[in-house]
C-alpha cells in the first residue's frame, strides 16, 4: 500500500471515530463535542485535499458516459 493510502485510511478511520465520538455528547460534554466537531471539519477539508483528483475526473466520466 503507498504512503497517501495510508494516509486517506488513516483520515478515514479518524473521521469515523471522531464522528461516534462527537455523538455521545452527554458522555463526552460539551467542550470535548465542539473540540471533536471542530477536529473533524479539519479532518473532512483534508480528506477532500487529499481525494481532489477524484473530484477532477467526475465531469470527465460524465461525459464519457452520455453516449
């Protein structure tokens, strides 16, 4: 596996974690919520820094597809 895979898996897996983290909001209280809110918003812009040439070949698969 190449390095940037194992860093989107590793973003991917926080992501997760942070999410079941953030939803537990009366065991982790409010300032731990609005941290892990706060960290995971920083997690998702560099997940999609991270995929940005996928989002590039969507338009192109679009218009390979019509026909």
């Amino acid at each position: 596996m190449k390095r940037q895979a194992h860093y989107k898996l590793a973003a991917d897996c926080l992501m997760v974690a942070g999410l079941l983290l953030a939803m537990t909001n009366r065991l982790t209280g409010n300032q731990a919520h609005e941290l892990l809110g706060t960290c995971l918003l920083l997690l998702f812009i560099g997940h999609n820094v991270m995929n940005w040439r996928w989002y590039t070949t969507i338009p192109q698969r679009w218009r390979s597809n019509r026909g």
